[in-house]
C-alpha cells in the first residue's frame, strides 16, 4: 500500500492519476442518473448541479491519498454526498418558499448516508407534488453502501454526523427570509461560542458549512479501525478552524458576485481590508495549531495550503484587480507550497 504524500509534487501527481479521475466517472455516473429524471425543471437542475460543482468533488478527492486501499469507496462516498448537498443547495436556492423545515428536511438525506440501517426519511413532505424520480434516494444508498465497507466507520460514525448537523444547521439558516439569516446565524454561533474561542459569529458560520472534516474523518474511517480518540482529534482539527479558513475562502472571491446580487458575504463583514488580512492571519495560525500531531500531520498542512491556490486562482479574481491584490497578500499565507498548488491549478479543468 502506498504512503500518504508529504509535499507537493506528490500530492498532484498523485490526485491527477489515483483520486481526480474516479471522482469524474462518479460524477459522469450521477450526470446520467440526473438525465433520467422526468420533470424537466428537476432533470435540469439536478444535471446542472453535478456539472458546476465538479470542482468540489475533485477537491474531495484528494483526501482519497489517506483512504489507503479503499480510496475506490471513499470516493464512492465523497462524490455521493457531495453531490447531495450541492443538489439540496440548488434546490434551496431555486425555491420560492423560504421554510426552514423544508430545508431540514431535505438535508436530512445527509444524515441518512451515515445511517445504513434506517428508512428513508420524507425529504420532500413540505414539497407537495415534487418528485425526483427517487434521485436523492439513490444517492443516499450509493453512500450507505460504502461506508458499510469502512472498517473504521462505526467508531467515526457519530463525530461523522456532528459535523453534518453542523453543516445543515448552516444551510437552514443561510436560506431562510433575508431578515432572519443573521439573528438565527449569531444564535447559532452564541450556542457553540464555548466551542470556537476568538472565532466572529461569521468566521463560526464558515466554520460550520464546509465538508472537509467529514471527509478527513470518511477517509481515515475507509483506511482502517480507528479509536474515539483519534476521531475526536481529526475531527476538532477540522472543525471549525480549517473549514473556517476554506469557505471563508470561499466568500472572499464571491464577493464582488454577491455584491451585485446582494446576497449575503462573510467576508464583506470585515471592518476594513487590514483587519479581514488579520483574520485570515489568525485562522491560519489556529488552523496550524490544530492540525500538529495529527497522523499525517504533513498532508493536512499540505492540503490547508492548497485550499489558498485552489480559490485564489479562481477566475473571479483574475479578473478583478482589487480582488487580486488582496489575494497576493493573502496567498502568501499558504507559502511555497500554496504557489506550487497554483500553479497547477490547471489539472482541475477537464469537463465532465
């Protein structure tokens, strides 16, 4: 069984030949399987969806590298359930009402995944008259089927779904009526402050609605039999420091897009350019904090630096030079091995 890479170069040969192209035939597969959908106005965003979002399974399945030989079902899972959550954001994001219990309710096909055992829940009850032609339910199965063959699964399980609560929590307040998203948001945060010390409302916020401690916790539970220790470990690496940094990330190159359709941005909630440079300087520096002594501990500080070349060479920056200042400053957070992930950030762009 091959080691885990340690630097950079190994990290991308390997993703370009092992995990990027099995995260594309999952991909090809669930684009045929939207294709099959009756309702037209479904069929089309559910195709839509898996041919836009390409980029955060790819992402997704770099973290295959510490799947060790079941890298094949990691990314069964991690293209499954990313596939379901960006297809429930399309879903939010595409719908008139602003109900959240319609939105728990659909995601609550992500805590079906992790549940091999259970019936499926009714995600469409607040829908009447919507069918998808058991598309979602395909999903969830497809996932269910390859955690069942995660040796470390059982004991990863619950910091597995804690996440994913987080996660749909996030989704819930994130799509209600405008007016409510940032008092339901800072409740959130106001709930879990004791677990995020120094973190804003809105850092929290970020820190909840990534799926990269999922996925580090799917990944080592793939491998191998893992000890509650060391799930709690992996798990409190990730959440919320470095999936704070990711999507925070995330909202930095969005923020002329959001701008313009006045949608709401964490990263515009910075007081001035000097003080969000800070923050990112602090969330860097907890992120390091938690990632030492995890196992492996040089491929999560490997993969926390990509995350900078991964957003800022996104095209929404190149094409705006205030925003590509800011991100020269910001990159350099991520060092030599940040330049190197941005420099071929190419091996991405392949369609799907």
């Amino acid at each position: 069984m091959q080691s885990v890479p340690t630097n950079a170069i190994k990290v991308v040969s390997r993703a370009k030949k092992e995990t990027i192209p099995q995260a594309h035939e999952e991909l090809r597969h669930w684009k045929s399987e939207a294709m099959k959908i009756q309702d037209e106005s479904i069929r089309e965003q559910a195709a839509w969806t898996v041919s836009d979002k390409t980029f955060h399974a790819e992402g997704g399945s770099i973290i295959g590298l510490l799947s060790g030989a079941n890298k094949d079902r990691y990314i069964q899972f991690m293209v499954g359930y990313q596939s379901i959550c960006d297809f429930l954001d399309t879903l939010c994001d595409k719908n008139d009402s602003t109900n959240p219990d319609d939105f728990r309710s659909i995601h609550n096909a992500l805590l079906d995944t992790l549940e091999p055992e259970k019936e499926f829940s009714d995600y469409y009850q607040y829908r009447p008259g919507f069918h998808d032609d058991g598309y979602l339910q395909k999903l969830v199965t497809r996932c269910r089927e390859a955690v069942q063959q995660f040796p470390g699964f059982n004991v990863m399980k619950d910091d597995m779904k804690e996440v994913a609560r987080y996660y749909i929590d996030f989704q819930v307040y994130k799509h209600v009526e405008e007016e409510k998203r940032e008092p339901l948001l800072k409740a959130f945060y106001e709930e879990n402050q004791h677990l995020v010390p120094g973190m804003r409302w809105y850092e929290f916020a970020c820190g909840a609605a990534s799926t990269l401690a999922l996925y580090t916790l799917a990944a080592y539970a793939a491998a191998s039999e893992r000890t509650k220790e060391e799930s709690k470990h992996i798990k409190e690496a990730y959440f919320p420091w470095v999936q704070g940094l990711h999507i925070m990330l995330d909202y930095f190159i969005d923020q002329e897009e959001d701008r313009l359709e006045n949608e709401m941005n964490f990263a515009a909630y910075y007081e001035s350019k000097e003080d969000m440079m800070e923050r990112f300087r602090f969330l860097d520096e907890q992120a390091n904090l938690k990632l030492k002594g995890l196992p492996d501990e040089k491929f999560h500080m490997l993969l926390k630096k990509g995350l900078y070349a991964l957003y800022l060479s996104d095209g929404k920056v190149a094409n705006n030079p205030e925003l590509k200042k800011d991100a020269k400053e910001i990159i350099k957070l991520g060092g030599k091995s940040a330049a190197f992930f941005f420099q071929n950030r190419w091996m991405f762009k392949r369609a799907i």
